[in-house]
C-alpha cells in the first residue's frame, strides 16, 4: 500500500470506534421477534424495550457487542449461543388434524399469571404444548413452527447487534427502505467497491440517503483519507443512519467536510468570506462568537479549496436531482480514472443517464447494473429461500473518469520526449507477458464500434 | 498498492482498456512495445501521461485507455488461474464479514488473487491477510503477483493444504472466507484461527447445495451461530431506445395499401389482360415477405424499432401522422450469470465477560 | 364449470370485488343480502346485470364489481383450508406438464382447491382430473365446492392416503402433479398410473431443497428422465411518479437563503441587539428539522418526489427555473414473495415402437 | 364445464393434431449439445443434422415424440433414456494438477480414425480418458465434466421433442428472444392463464410476436371455440412459431380468422366488400377465381361481424404499436369482466399504460407484473442453479374489462323490478356463508381509495 504514515494510521483507526459498548452509544438490540430496534445506552439509566422487559444501560456498557441476554429482574444474564437443532420426522402427519380446531389450552389470563410468577418462557411453552389437545399429531415440522411462533411471543431475550455497516443498513433497510433510497446492504457494497473506497482514499458524496453513504464511506475509511459531502440545505444535515455507527465524533470532524450545492459553486462567494470589518474591542461573548464563526468560515473555505483542487479518488450519487446536472458541477473534480457511481431506487433516471454520458468520451463504458439478493433459512431438513425478500435494491451506474483525446481515434497522437523517442526505437517487438493471452483472444470488432454499444455487454463480469 | 500518482510512470502496472472484453494489465517498460490489434503503442509514450488518457495508436489503428489499476478493473484483467470471484460476491462478503481498514483476515483458497486484491485494498496497511493456496505452481504465481503489486506487506501467502494442516495463525484474525471444495473439513481450523474477544465472521463459498446443507451443518457442530445463507448477483441492464408507433398511421397506411391493390386490380379487370390469374396472388406473396424480412431485420437489429411500410405513404402526409412516442428504455441483459455460489455466514460470539470487565474508554 | 352468460342470473356464483384485499366468492340468492364495510347490497339487486357491472351499495357506502369467476379470481376468492397453489406455478406447471383440452391428470393432495380448478379450466369438459386428498374434512368441503361450480364431471376427488394406497386409475393419465410432503413415497404408484404410450410428465411441489434432493433420487431410481427443476415467481410492480429537480433551482434557493441570513446578521449586528447570539443557531436548528422532516414525508408517502424550502423562492421567478423532469416509472414492490417451492419436473419416455408399427394418419 | 356438445368436442381434438412424428410435420430434434433445432420431416428423404449423421426420415414416421435414438450408418436405433449417476467423490483433489498440462493424448488424427471405423463414442471417450495423464488425479467432479463435455462432441445420438408449446416457445426463446417479444415459456404460461384461455373460449389477439400467442391460444383451444388476430399487414402473416406446432390446418382455419387494422375498423369498408357487378359469363378459371375471391371476402366479413359483435372472453396484446392506442381501439368487444394482458419486453410501454388506465374507471385494477424464473442443475450431489440464465420473460399488464357507474360511489344506484324488491324486503340480514371470513378482515382504507392505489399492491398474489 502506498499509505506513508503507518504509526498515525494506526491510532487513527484505534480511536475511530470502540470495540466495546460504550455509554452514548446507540445500540441496535435484536428483539425475540428478529426486528431491530435502536436504544440509547446512557451510563445508570434504564433502557425498556416493550414487553420484553427492561433493565439497566450499566449491565451492557463495557461488554462486546454480540452477545444474547435474558432480562431476569432488572438484570441481565448472558445466553449461551443458539444453535440450529435437528428436526426428527416422525411418523405423525397434520392428517388428522382439524383445521380451525386448533385450541389453545391455556388462557391469556393463564399465561399472564406464569409470566407474572416468574415461571420461564420455555416452561410456559411447554406447558402449552403438553395441554395441545392436537400436538402429537402435528408433523415434526408443524411443531417447530408453532414452537418459534410462542418462543417468540414470550421470550425475554435480546442480543446487542454488531454497529457493522451492513448491520446498520440492513436495520435501516427492514425499518424504512424510502429513507435510504432502496439501497439494499448488497447494493451498497457494490457501491463501495465500485468508487473503490479505501483507506487514505478521497472522495466526493452527493448523500439524499439518509447519510448511508457518508457513514459507509467514513467507516471504509477508518480515519485516514478524506470526505466531501454535498447537501441540498445550507448546514450539513443531521443524518440518522449515522448516529447507529457510533464513530468518534473528532475522527469524523478530521476527515469530513460538507459544502452545500451554492458553497460547492466556484464562482459563488458565500456569505462568511465577505467578512471584512475586525470589530475589535467588543465583549468576551462577542469575541467567543465571532471565533466561533471564524472558524465556520475557515472550515468552509478549506473544504471549497480542497473540493476545486479536484483529483477526487470517487464521485458518489444517490440523490433526487437530475444526475446528469450533477456530473455536470462535480465531474471536473474527479481524478483521471476515478469512478463514478451514481444510485437510483428506478432504472429510468439511470437509463436516461446512460444514454447521455454514453456519446459523452469523458466517461469510460457507463453501464447500469441491478443487485440481485436472495437469503435462504438453512434450517437442518428445512433449506429454502426466505418467504418474502425485498423486491428491489436499487439501481447502479458506474463509469470511469477519462481523458479524450479527439484525434486518437483517427491518426496516432503521443508526447514523446527525445529520451523516450529513443527508448523506444531501442526497444525490442515481443509483446509483454502480461498480455500473452491477448494474442489467442478473437475478436469480431474494432474496439471503436465495441466502445460505442457499451451498454450491451457486462461490464463487471465477464465470463471466465 | 497500486501507485496512487497522477500521472503513469515507468514500473507502473496500468490497466489497459481496449473493449469491455479486453481489458489486460501492462507493466509500463520503457522499451517494450505493445502491439494489439487497435494498434501499436509504445510503453514510453505512455510515461508521463496522467491516468485515464485516452491513447491513439502509432498506427492509427485504433486507441485505448491507460487506467490507474482498482481491485475491480484487475478483477476484468487478471490471468485465470482458476474460476474467480467477481463483484457482486466479493463485496457483499467483505460487507458481511465487516471486513474493512485494520482488520486481519484468513483466505483459502488464494485461486486467482481475484478477491485477495479486494480485501487487501479494503484493510489498507493496517489490516493484514493470511491467504492460503494449496495448489503449489498456484500459490507461486499468486506471490510474484502480490509482490509486483506492493501488497507483500499486507498479504502473507501460504502453500497449505489448510483442510489438512490448518492455518498457522490462532486468536488472530476477525473474518474467514473458506473457497474450497470441502469446507468442512477446515471449519475447526478455522475457528481456532479466530479472535475470541469480540464477535468474529466466517464465509463459505460453495456453488452447489450439497456442500452448503454440509457445511451448514459443520458450522453448527462447531459451535458458529446465526448461520444464515445468501446467493447475489449483478444484473446488468441494457438500455434500448423505444418508439411506440401510432397505430393510425398504421390503420391509414393499410387502408391505402389495399385501395391501390384494388386499383390495381380493377385497372387490370378494365384491361382484361391475360395475365390476371398471378397478379393477387403475388401482390400477397410479396407482402408475406416483406413483413418476414422486417421482423427479422428488427430482430437482429434492435426489436423495439418496428416500422409498417413506409413506400405506400405520401412523404407529404406524414406530417399530419402523430409522431411515434420515443421513450429511452433498459432491460436485463439477456445473459446474465444465473449463479456464483452459495454464501453459507456464520458469527463466532465472542466469550462472555465477567460481571468484573471494566468499562473501556 | 361458471356461468358464460351475459348476465348474472340467480344461483350464479360470482366474485365480488371490494378491494385487491376482499376479494370473495358469493352466490346469488335472491333474498339474501350482502353487508360490507362498503355497503349493503340486495342479491336480488344483482340478477339481470351483466358481468363486470359496478354496483354502488343501497346505503351510498361504497360500491362492488360484480366479476365472473375464473380460476385465477376464485384462487384470490377461495376460503383457505390449507397453503394454495398461485398464478405463477400453477401456469408453469400446467405448461410443462403439456396441460391442455382434452388431457388426463392426476393431483394429490387436493388442498384448497386452488390449482384444481384451473386444470379443470383447461382440460374443458372432454379431460378429467383425479384429485386425492388424504385429510378427510377438506376432502368433502373441496367435493361440496367442484359439485357447486359445475366440476363434478370433470373432477373425480378421492379421499385416500396415496403415498400408502397409490392411485384408483392405471395406465391411463398424461400428467401427474404431487403436492405431498414426501413425495418420494408416491413416485412408483405415480409411474403407474402414468400412459405408456405417449410421453408423459410428472411435477413435484416441494418448499425444501432437502425434499428435492429425495425427489430428485426417487424419480431417477423409477426410471423417469429429464429430471429438471424450476422455481419460478410472479413480481408486481409499483408505478410511481418520479420528477427530477433540477440542480440550478436548488443552487439558486440556497445562495438566496444563505443571503437572507447574512442580511438578517448584517441587520441585527446594526442594532447590537441582546437577542444576537441564538439566531443563527435557530435558522440553523430549523433547516435541519425542515430537512428532516420533509424527508420523512416523502418517506411516508412517495419517495421519488423531493422538494428544497419553497418558502425561500419568490413564486415569480420560478418561471425562469428549469422545470423539473416528469417520468412514470416503476420498480418492483417491496413484499414480493421469495419463493413458494421448487418444481422438481421429470418426464416419462413412452415404450420404443417395433420397428413394424404402421405410419398412422 | 358449460360446453354443449361432448361428441363434437371430443371429435375436434382428435383431429387437432397427430400424437405421432408424421410426413410433414416441422420435429425439433435435441442434439448431444443440447440445442434444439427444427427439422421437416418428409417420407422418403433423408434428414441430415450436421456432424451427428444423417438418416432416413421414414425411421422416424409413425413413432411417438421424446425419444432417444443413435444413429448407425443411416439407420436409427431407439436409446434407453438417460438416468443420472451418481458421482462418487474420491480423495483426489485437483492440487496435483498443473494448469495448462491437462494433454490430450489422442491426436485429432487419430479420433478420426477411430470415428471412421466406427468406433463407439462412449469408447473414444474411455481411450482418451485412459491416455489422459492427469485424469486419475482429477476429482470425480471435473471428471464428470470433462466426460461430458467430450460426449457433447462425439455422441450420435438425438432425441426428438414433442412439440408442445412449452418446447417450442423455449426452443424459440433460446434461438432468438427478440422475435418473440421476450416471451419466455413462463411468461407465455401466465398470459394464458390470466386471460382465462379455455376450451370454447373467444378470444382476440394482436400479436407481433412471431404467432407465438396465436399458437399458444390455438393450442390451447384444442380445436374448440374462436379467434381472431389482428394484424399489421394486409393478409395473414405466415407465423415461423406456428410451422413447429403441427396443426391440422383444416381444424386451426375453422377456429381462427384473422383481421388487419384497417378491416378492424368498423367504419372502413373493406375494398372485397365493394364488389357489386356479378360479371356472369366469363371462363371457368375466371370464375374459379371469383369463387376465390368470394370465399376470401365472406371470411372477411364474418370475422369482422364476429369482431364487431364483441363479447369476447379477453384481450391478449403483444405489440409495438401504441398499447393504449390498441385499447381504444379493441376493448369495446371485450365482454364485461372479460381480461386484458398486454405484453411488453420493457416495463416502460407498461408503466405509462397503467398511469393511464388507472384513471380510466373502464378498467379494474391494471397491474403490471415480471416474470421470474430459475433453472437447476439436479445431478446427485451437484444441484445448483444453472450458471446462465436468460435476463428478462418481459412484463405483463393486466386489467379486467368492467362497467363504470358513475354515480356508484355517491349514492346507492340500482336496476329494481318490484318482485326483486319485494324478495329483498322479504329477505333476512345474514351474511352469507361465503363470507364469513370477510367479518374478521380488518380494512384500514374505504375500497375507492385502495383502488386508486392499484399498483401499489401485489393482485395476483395474496398473502395468505
């Protein structure tokens, strides 16, 4: 890697997110019926979550995020891990059963006075069990169902879940997918492969998604490169998304700056740098402000020098405004060979797209792509895709920054100093090994007409 | 890795783009020529030039694209040693596993590098990778490669058979990602290789479903939880321009069409001629065949273009036609990869602290 | 099976169609009445009007469609009495399985219902169904129901244990489809009631791949080839009305807003007010609920329409702006079903002709 | 089922089409690649299928459809049909292996020589994998592919394909996707199903899809009930779907008529029509001719009587032409409650339709739905889905044909004979039996305004 500082690096990451739950973390809890929902762990406050139950935020702080607890009390008990157990089948079949006269034997007032005496939900289950009139008859697979389906019901159980991005955007995803405009855990994993994000890398964002890219660009980073965000609203958004990562607020200030579409303008001058007069001699209030606003001013400006300096690593869209208006203002930013990723919840605004920048030579090969997901319950004898899966995870289109040159296609076109001129007349014919294969490779077309369907051909997986 | 510089320099790896399906990797050396059939080029000229210039060829034969190397253009480039990982895998398992800056991770088998590159621009100089290949001339191609590509710092490669011999790390690393034909086998190694104080991942990569019900099973006696199972793919989409004729213009055209026939026909009755008898018949025959012709036209060029016959309509009417309804469109490539692999996840909780642990800042 | 006539005439079976989610089978009974949370409705009201009639409720609190039946409504309409059999497999099974006018099948278990009306549908009145149903109480409500809708001489419905007992005909039926939780067990009794003839087919409804598996081994070990296996889905797609702002509106809004509250500061810094130090933290405070919460509206009701502050535009400019691109669009919904089950298909060869059979014509 | 007459039914699909290979017929024939190709079978020639051999058709003449037969000389010799084996898997790994050293020891010479004498395929493929040096370190997997793969290439062998019009649309749709709209066998499954296709039925249907709809209602049909097709060009189209099905001709002229857009419309008098002079006396060819032409117009003019009187079970549309436009023109002959579905290789066309028809109270509930479909490889302990797979099987739009009233969702509007009346006074309040589920459902939204958000929800499938 061609990062310089190991030693800063690596402290950097050390303080970018703890490993450990923390007070003011907001803390994803997986409930018995699989949702997740997000609390607030505040050091000696007491953290409910519905009919589960609740307990003290003191009993999570310092632990490992992962673990299952059962809520006994006010306290909490570590749960050993949930492992899958095998289905016999039996004999029985649901042939015999009635339907609709499936009665449940015990009354909720019933199940209230267990709950209320302390007695465990697995004994409360199994009470109800052995009191089915029918279950002996059911079919081994009948009773698993019906076993989760009260498990569920009365659990006390909950697990902390792990602040990963892919935990944070499924979470976000499952709970309210318009929120992040579609955008699936696979979809945005493709994202950030495709604009190539990495540590020390930098990047612009253009992030109506809640700030999903920002935080998943931020963790990508792990403290070392360099973040520009682009809002629509003249102070950066609160994004919710973020608070779920927990990151350390001083990290993130080093590495991200946000302008808004009138600062990010180079020919706009924003209202802080018309400052002029000193005001000298006013009160300590004043002064604390006037810094204050100083250094607003001085952080705008130097993300707005930084952003015009270009040589971006990535630009990424996933916003409402016509993308092509966006290239439009940022595309000059963006490094030779960098890649652009722009996201839509449709294929239309990106198809549109597509065939704009496809008769534009400043973009390489833009081709739209679609995530395909799929997860399966592994149950033992019980393998099938999940029941209902989302439909759709949003659209891509990526392309590569380039440089045209107008005459390369016509007549041949090289700087070439004197030295290298010689070089060259010097070197030998042999095609280099890396390109020994290319020699078999039969191709039916000129890469100029290949370049121009572009769109007809998968870009990110050819076939091998 | 890669250089991150501006502009190409002599030692440089660049990725040179012919076509989307010649895409191959250069080591810029001075002297060296490249010669394809877009033309020839010299490895000189391209010193200097800054990433992503658009090269025309000595000859004029054609051009390329002089790109800064990306884990995801070398994944297009590489030299197959074996099947590959390709994005939509690679990325949905880095994200899965949370692989990312710092992290240390375990792969077997090193196959092609295809997913060794990715991770190792993921973890960046803090991570590091243990990158396992049991294949021997495998495992030595793949290191010359990593070293050319400055990731000999990142990535410690191993000629193991791991299902046998195990990984030579222990408590170490926060992910696993198994690419072998027998997963299962190395499923306790693997565990053995994992951190034990925080929550730890691991991936199996196995196409068919036998290995998966398998493996599933493995994880489970070794005590890995949340095992949780998932097929992704990228499906590209290819975009059409559509024009919805208008059926009126179709409706008058046929109208039109069918007044000169019987023109036609009355005009020969009129004359009586002799040779009547073949006149309909052949007015049809052509007409079959001229609809035939066009639908296959349309189906070797683009089907959403259709046209009705346009040599029966007055140039001069059209005007008055309502225009067609342009409409610029996309759909799933015909073919596209219907299958990769099975991604069987797992998680290893990590040991439960005592009441005692004290809170970490 | 339905009425094919114009109208509804009493003693019809129709479906009443609320909405997409009350969908329901009625028969006209003249004298009853139909009461919804959409209205009362008199059957008597409903004999004389053709089908597809709109009917507005007596008491103005809403209306009905008044639909003929057809398998796919009533598989909308029909009272479960277990899992059913949708649009998207039962259409692809009936292809594969060559299901037509005039064809011999066998289906086991019956269940709802579901599938078997849309066999008897297009098999017509000269094919026949065997259905068998092992739970009893369905089996008599599923022979209730084909004698209601005019079935009973396309449909002979056996209550009877297959998997142990096999079926009542031999040598006689084209296709064979098995709803069973092991079908495994009724392969061989499947492959005799198959012709021998003519090639004939045979489809296994299984929601678990290790049930496939089994499937898979039990129609091999009896001789059926072709083994192949399909899931198929139907995906509904959501239509929604995208506009795409344009950027410049949103740069100009933003440079007047920043301006606005540069005028106010300049203002209030004139005055040297005592209420200085909150303002910019209000606006600022404001903004960001704005934001927020318009977001949260476009969540809650269409995500692809986006609105910046109109509050800051003066409404006679924004002729000048760019006006924002309209597009219907669509994607697919949200809660698609995943995956109902595999559809294990095989096909049984027909017995090689001598080489003496006659050219038949 | 309400069809009349059982004798005549029953004699119509007898002759609907042959059981058995005949003179004449267009038989697909699957070749050891696993590609279908389409070949005539006449008496007495000879069929010729590439470098698998040739043979006399008449060997196939009289003999069901779906077998499997090796060619020997000229002569067919009928194949015992193909089980699966099972793989044994073995210790042997692919580690040994050298990439790039995999020999074929049997030079191509050689193969040829052996193939000339006649040598078995199966024992071609036994000297190679002999010879072959590596082969025992091969796992069973990539021996089994390596078999397989050689077997494709050397086998003699073919089996013939029924043609039912899941074959031949699969067959098509793997030939030329574009030449049938997309249309995949699945698709084409659920057209037919959602516009209620039966015996008996009527039906009309514009299909620019190379007759694939036409064939698939023919078929189904079964020799029984009507359609009419209306077309783009003046005659009938010759449909290249519709040569690979087999018709009897005499049964598909009496089912179906076809019109074009100019004779579809009721206001335009066809040029056949205007025929008034009885021109008596000419010659015998002549009149021939004029019977011709007689016939040709009376057809003519049923089929638009026929049209024209309407009360057609549904509307099918696979067309280039304006869909809302075809609507205009075709849905005042659908029947009330009557389907329409409308096909379209991109959803576009579709979205825009139903953004229209949605308004249109003419129309119940238009929705557009996609097709998915997935393959897999079952081979014992080798299943997965197959690696490529066809992108896209089009949308369909569907919508049912009802009868607005206007004044329906203000106030209660009813058709009321006195005895009707009297018998409503007369009758009790209960609910029928038919809905008593309906008393549980809990509705969160008046029916007018969930109907206004057709699209938003899944109508085909329910949960449920």
């Amino acid at each position: 890697m061609d990062i310089a500082d190991h030693e800063d690096a690596t402290s950097a990451l050390n303080s970018f997110k703890a490993t450990t739950i923390q007070s003011g973390h907001t803390v994803l809890l997986r409930l018995p019926s699989g949702e997740t929902k997000g609390f607030k762990v505040e050091k000696d406050a007491t953290i409910s979550i519905g009919r589960v139950g609740s307990f003290r935020a003191n009993e999570l702080i310092g632990h490992p995020y992962g673990l299952t607890y059962e809520i006994r009390g006010k306290e909490l008990t570590v749960q050993p891990p949930h492992t899958l157990q095998e289905v016999e089948e039996t004999d029985a079949t649901n042939e015999l059963i009635n339907d609709g006269e499936f009665v449940q034997p015990l009354t909720l007032g019933e199940i209230e006075g267990l709950k209320k005496s302390g007695v465990h939900a697995s004994d409360i289950i199994k009470a109800q069990i052995e009191q089915h009139a029918n279950y002996s008859l059911k079919t081994e697979y009948s009773k698993e169902k019906y076993k989760q389906r009260k498990e569920a019901k009365y659990s006390k159980t909950f697990s902390t879940v792990e602040p990963t991005i892919y935990n944070v955007c499924d979470h976000w995803f499952k709970k309210d997918q318009n929120r992040i405009r579609d955008i699936r855990p696979d979809t945005l994993s493709q994202i950030l492969n495709l604009a190539n994000v990495r540590p020390g890398g930098r990047y612009i964002v253009v992030d109506e998604a809640s700030g999903l890219l920002v935080s998943a660009i931020l963790e990508r980073l792990g403290g070392e490169g360099r973040l520009i965000s682009i809002c629509d609203v003249d102070s950066p958004p609160a994004y919710p998304v973020m608070t779920l990562m927990n990151f350390r607020k001083d990290v993130v200030t080093n590495i991200h700056s946000s302008l808004n579409w009138a600062t990010a303008q180079e020919d706009y001058t924003p209202a802080v740098a018309q400052e002029s007069s000193p005001e000298v001699g006013k009160s300590e209030r004043h002064r604390i402000r006037l810094d204050k606003r100083k250094n607003a001013a001085d952080t705008l400006l130097n993300a707005r020098e930084e952003l015009f300096a270009g040589e971006f690593d990535a630009l990424l869209i996933a916003s409402d405004y016509d993308p092509l208006e966006i290239l439009q203002n940022l595309i000059l930013y963006v490094a030779g060979s960098g890649s652009i990723v722009v996201q839509s919840p449709f294929s239309q605004p990106l198809t549109e797209l597509q065939s704009k920048l496809r008769l534009d030579p400043g973009y390489l090969a833009p081709s739209i792509t679609e995530s395909w997901l799929r997860r399966y319950q592994v149950l033992p004898g019980r393998t099938h895709p999940t029941m209902s899966t989302s439909g759709s995870g949003g659209f891509l289109l990526h392309a590569i920054k380039v440089y045209d040159d107008p005459n390369a296609s016509k007549v041949s076109s090289h700087r070439q100093s004197k030295r290298q001129k010689k070089e060259a007349d010097e070197g030998n014919l042999t095609v280099p090994q890396t390109l020994e294969s290319y020699q078999t490779t039969e191709l039916e077309e000129k890469n100029a007409a290949v370049a121009d369907q572009a769109s007809l051909t998968n870009e990110m997986e050819p076939t091998g | 890795m890669w250089s991150s510089a501006r502009d190409v320099a002599a030692g440089d790896l660049v990725i040179i783009w012919q076509t989307r399906e010649l895409i191959q990797p250069l080591l810029i050396t001075p002297g060296k020529d490249l010669n394809s059939r877009f033309g020839y080029y010299r490895h000189a000229d391209l010193v200097g030039i800054p990433y992503g210039s658009k090269v025309g060829s000595r000859n004029g034969k054609g051009f390329i694209h002089v790109l800064r190397p990306t884990p995801e253009l070398w994944t297009m480039a590489l030299p197959h040693r074996t099947q590959i990982l390709y994005l939509a895998d690679i990325a949905f398992i880095t994200s899965w596993l949370d692989i990312k800056r710092g992290s240390s991770v375990i792969e077997a088998g090193t196959g092609s590098g295809s997913f060794s590159h990715s991770i190792a621009r993921t973890i960046g100089s803090v991570g590091h990778l243990w990158s396992y290949e049991f294949h021997e001339a495998r495992a030595n191609k793949a290191r010359e490669e990593f070293s050319l590509h400055g990731m000999a710092d990142i990535v410690t490669l191993t000629h193991r058979n791991v299902c046998k011999d195990g990984f030579t790390v222990e408590d170490t690393v926060d992910a696993v990602f198994l690419d072998l034909p027998a997963p299962w086998d190395a499923i306790e190694h693997a565990k053995k290789a994992l951190k034990k104080t925080s929550p730890t991942r691991i991936c199996c990569f196995s196409p068919c479903m036998e290995q998966v019900l398998r493996t599933v099973s493995a994880l489970n006696d070794s005590g890995f939880t949340d095992i949780t199972m998932f097929e992704t793919l990228l499906r590209p989409h290819e975009v059409h321009q559509l024009s919805l004729q208008p059926l009126t213009q179709a409706v008058e055209k046929l109208k039109k069409l069918e007044q000169k026939r019987e023109d036609k026909r009355q005009h020969q009755i009129a004359r009586s001629s002799k040779r009547k008898r073949d006149d309909l018949q052949e007015t049809d025959a052509d007409n079959v065949g001229g609809k035939r012709l066009r639908t296959q036209e349309s189906g070797d060029e683009d089907v959403s273009i259709r046209d009705i016959p346009d040599a029966v309509v007055d140039p001069g009417q059209s005007a008055n036609q309502p225009s067609p309804i342009k409409l610029s469109v996309s759909k799933v490539s015909p073919d596209v990869r219907g299958h990769t692999s099975y991604l069987t996840f797992a998680r290893l909780v990590p040991t439960a602290p005592s009441k005692s642990v004290a809170i970490q800042e």
